[in-house]
C-alpha cells in the first residue's frame, strides 16, 4: 500500500484528491490542512509520497517541505498547486522537493506523476519545461556571443567604469586616457555590443558574462 499525505486547506480539493487516488486501490491518502499538523504527523509516521499545497494558512509548501525534509532528507515531496510555479523553480530545486503537480490535472496525469516520483523521478509541467529551455538557449546565445566579442584590458576597465555612473572626465583620469581616446573607445564598444548608450552598453556586458553585479554602482 502506497501511504499518501495530502496537505491543503481546501477541503472540497482534499476530499476529491483522496476519492481519486484511493480508486486505484493501492493507495491510503492522509489529511492535513496545516504546518502544525504535519509536523505532528510526520514525527509519527511515515509516508511514501507527500502532497503539499503552494500556499495553506499558516505556511507555504516549498517552506513546510524544507522543515519536513531537515527532520527526514529522504522524503518525496510535491507540491500541488492551482497557482503559477515558474517563478518557485529554483526555490524547489534548492529545497530538495521532487516536483510540481497541478490541480488541473486530470486523474491518470495525477496517479502517473506520483508513481514517477516514487521511482526517483522529478515531476515538471511541460510549461515550464519549455520556459526553461528558452532560458537556456538563451544563456547559450550569450555564451556564444561573448565568446565571439574581443575586448582589451582598457575597455573591461571602461566598461567597468560606465557600469558605476562614471563621467567621461573621471573614466578618462581613471583608467589613464585623454577624454577624446575614451570617447573614441566608447563609439567603438557601442558599435560591437550594438547598443546606443552608455547604460545599455553596461547592461549588454553583464548579459554577456563580460560584468557581473558586484561592478555595478549600488548606491
């Protein structure tokens, strides 16, 4: 028998998550519809897989999977949730939680993907599979990019200096140029990252992986 913990403060979704899992026969779905009582029930008993809504009353389920897991590191937790998840990706990867179900999904999709996770398998919706592999070609295009932008010692320095609000007279005493060199650099750094001002010239080389966030100004 498969032990199922449901955590929601919906009881309508509760009861009708249990009524459908409970159909395949091989499944016992417990109840709980707050952090307090989780936490009572997992230092009690044991359970094969966990269901955890986004958002109860008095926790969310990414932070209720992270204390569940400090007390047992080898549970399998999802998080099932009627809200939008992309955002909660990298919190859930760095949590240790297996994946993310939606309430919308249909019976046979919901029975699957808890079986998966009890194989070792990470559950994603293909939405957000596909945002993240835009976000990787899009990384990958960056990386292209940079690798294909020469810069000199001189212009990392400039850029850098651009990147903390300088003006031309103190950029150019800084890195130890005549302002009319400097600005011939510029015209020539606006040219090949194709961009048209001085805060879009900085922000393209952080993109690039040229800057990074600490040679900004963050005052």
């Amino acid at each position: 028998m498969i032990h199922i913990l449901l955590v929601d403060d919906h009881p309508s979704v509760m009861e009708g998550t249990r009524m459908i899992l409970e159909l395949e026969g091989d499944m016992k779905v417990y109840l709980a519809n707050s952090a307090a009582e989780v936490m009572e029930m997992v230092s009690s008993q044991s359970f094969d897989v966990m269901l955890f809504d986004l958002h109860i009353a008095d926790d969310n389920g990414i932070d209720l999977a992270k204390k569940v897991l400090r007390m047992n590191s080898a549970a399998i937790i999802l998080i099932y949730t009627g809200y939008e998840f992309n955002n909660h990706f990298n919190l859930m990867i760095e949590s240790g939680i297996f994946g993310f179900i939606l309430k919308t999904t249909n019976r046979e999709q919901l029975v699957t993907a808890i079986r998966c996770a009890l194989r070792g398998e990470v559950i994603l919706p293909i939405s957000l599979v596909k945002q993240l592999r835009r976000t990787t070609l899009m990384g990958l295009e960056a990386k292209e990019e940079q690798a294909n932008f020469n810069i000199s010692n001189k212009e990392y320095e400039i850029l850098k200096e651009v990147a903390k609000g300088r003006r031309n007279k103190e950029i150019a005493e800084n890195v130890l140029m005549s302002q009319r060199s400097l600005e011939y650099s510029l015209t020539s750094l606006f040219q090949r990252l194709n961009v048209k001002s001085r805060m879009e010239a900085a922000i393209k080389a952080k993109q690039m992986g040229i800057l990074d966030s600490s040679d900004f100004n963050h005052e």
